[in-house]
C-alpha cells in the first residue's frame, strides 16, 4: 500500500503533504511554501510521525534555501541556518526532525567552497536521498519485525507508525502490511490513542485500506483483549531511543508496556536507527513535549467534555523503560538486552 504523504510542487517551491488532522473522513492536500506554514504543519500535527516529520523538514528547507536571494555563502548559510533552528523547534521529543535537518546543514557546511546555486541543488538531492533511505529502512524493518509473528497472530499497536507516520511500509505496522502482501492474515488490535486519537483516525484507515483485519478499542481496554488471550505480540514505534534502551513514543506506550509485561506477551519497538540518540543517556534525558491542556477537553467534541476551568497536564510522550522491552527492531537487525551494548555495537 502506498499513499503519498509528502511531495516537492512541480516548481520544487513547495512542500506537498496529506493533511493529517484531516483523516480519515477527508482527503485534502496542502501547499506549503514559508517556513511560517512548515512550522505550523509540524506542530500541529498536519504531518506526524518522527520519519515523516524527518523527511518534510529536508524538503521544507530545500524549498526554502531556493527563495533566499543572498548568493554570498556567509549570507546564504546565516538565512538557512535561521530556517532550520524555526522548523528544529517546532516539536522538541522525535529526534528524527534535529537528525534530519541536521544533515541538511551538513550538506551546506561541507560545500561552503561550491556557489550557492550548486549547495541548494546538492540540498535538492539530500532531501531525496533522506526520503529514499526511510523508504528501504520500511522495507527492512518489516522484514526484521515479519520474523517476529506467524500468520493468524494478534497483535496490538498503540498511535500510528505506518505509512502515513513515514514513506512506505511504516515501522510498526510495517510487518502487518508486509505480510498481508504476502497473504498473510493478521487480527490487528487498534488504540484509539488519546487525546489526539492517531490510532482511532489514522492506523485504523490504513489498515482497512491494506484489507487487514482490525479492531479498534479505547486505550483502556488493551488489558481485556491481553487477559482474554487474544494479544500474542505489541508492536509500537518511538521518536527517540536513548542509550540505554528507554525510548519515547506517543502517550499510554508506557503503561502498554507495563500490562505486556504482566500478561506474558513480547512487546517490541520498531524504528530506525535515525531515532537512536547515542548522546541521551536513559529516558530521563529526553525532553518531553508538553501540549495544549484543550486537546483533553475540547478537540474533537462538539461541545467541551471538560469543565472549563479545570487544569490540564498533556504530554505528547511517556518513556517505556528498557526493561518492558523484549527486543528493538530497526532496519540493522533486532537489537536484544542488554541494550547499552546493543545499541553501542549497531551504532558504531
């Protein structure tokens, strides 16, 4: 299953992407050309998931280091480099977006003797090469994670890390939708995801839209379907891995984590190595992104579901500890505990 997420315009001046807070009851694409828009997208969630996040932020900032005028480097790189700290802050936790543009401004810095013409072609090429890449690491990582489960499993996944979140396969879903390629049948245990419900809007549409089998549930209800015995596997994405194996993904990961733990069943991370921070120490390092305390009470209803001047705590992200974790698939293999060495070993 392929859906075009993220596109450049004919005249490469815009960044094309599938507005996600729009699924699943309505398809629209948006044009998006100042770094104003980029930024906007990115926070609220018009384009998500940390790859996909990665990849928009390269072309963004390829479109945009096209409008600068400044033909002198010095003030071509002091233009660019204001875009990228803008887009860089937009969402603090997915390490994917600082990865990403990251290498766009290595690909500036390393080039500083070339004409500013030819950095913002080698800039063009960077960003394709950067969506290139997240499209064989889906590949692989489904590969690796289809080893995992056998045809007929139940699994449950929490948020949404497929094709939508990335450039093909995803990454948790990756192994689902890979092997219904392969007429491989899969019971897919959906959760909404609260308060922004990516697993109700989002994983539910793509997998009904790759024929698999899926059942949404309320993030409250994974523990029945585990006791009932119809959960053999957990299968979730991260936007950051620390050092130690702690890796941050969308909020109630953590407490998934926990009841996996409980039940007896394997609970794996999928992601690529892109989110693997070698310079974060454990979980406690990450830096979690805090949101608008009016997605709990007002998004998505018609009327508050709240009282109005009742206090809101609404981080995007909780840290499931390295010792939940049965294994970490990335596009390199599936990494095992103890990770510190694991990670150090794939890293190098």
């Amino acid at each position: 299953m392929k859906i075009e997420n993220i596109s450049l315009s004919s005249d490469k001046e815009d960044v094309i992407i599938l507005d996600q807070t729009q699924l699943p009851n309505s398809t629209e694409y948006l044009t998006l050309g100042t770094v104003e828009e980029m930024y906007d997208a990115i926070f609220h969630l018009k384009v998500r998931g940390a790859p996909a996040i990665g990849i928009f932020a390269a072309y963004g900032l390829y479109c945009l280091s096209r409008k600068i005028k400044e033909k002198e480097y010095d003030k071509f790189y002091k233009k660019f480099a204001a875009y990228a700290d803008y887009l860089e802050s937009s969402r603090p936790t997915a390490v994917n977006l600082s990865w990403a543009l990251g290498r766009m401004r290595r690909a500036v810095e390393k080039n500083r003797e070339c004409s500013v013409e030819e950095i913002v072609e080698l800039l063009g090429k960077e960003a394709e090469k950067i969506q290139k890449e997240d499209m064989d690491m889906c590949q692989r990582i489904a590969e690796y994670g289809l080893t995992l489960i056998k045809d007929g499993d139940g699994i449950l996944t929490h948020c949404n890390a497929g094709p939508l979140a990335t450039s093909r396969y995803g990454t948790a879903l990756g192994p689902v939708l890979l092997g219904r390629e392969r007429n491989m049948n899969f019971h897919v245990f959906v959760d909404e995801t609260r308060p922004l419900l990516q697993g109700a809007r989002l994983t539910a549409y793509e997998l009904l839209k790759a024929d698999v089998d899926a059942m949404l549930i309320c993030d409250n209800m994974a523990a029945s379907v585990m006791k009932k015995g119809w959960v053999k596997a957990c299968f979730v994405g991260c936007d950051r891995i620390a050092a130690n194996g702690d890796t941050a993904n969308k909020i109630g990961t953590s407490g998934v984590a926990i009841l996996a733990k409980y039940f007896g069943i394997p609970f794996y991370v999928l992601g690529p190595t892109s989110t693997i921070d070698m310079s974060c120490k454990s979980g406690d390092d990450i830096k979690i992104e805090l949101r608008d305390g009016e997605e709990i009470k007002r998004k998505y209803y018609q009327k508050p579901m709240a009282p109005e001047n009742i206090k809101c705590y609404n981080p995007a992200f909780d840290v499931t500890d390295h010792e939940l974790i049965t294994g970490i698939v990335t596009e390199r293999g599936i990494l095992r505990a103890p990770y510190s060495k694991s990670l150090t070993e794939i890293m190098k």
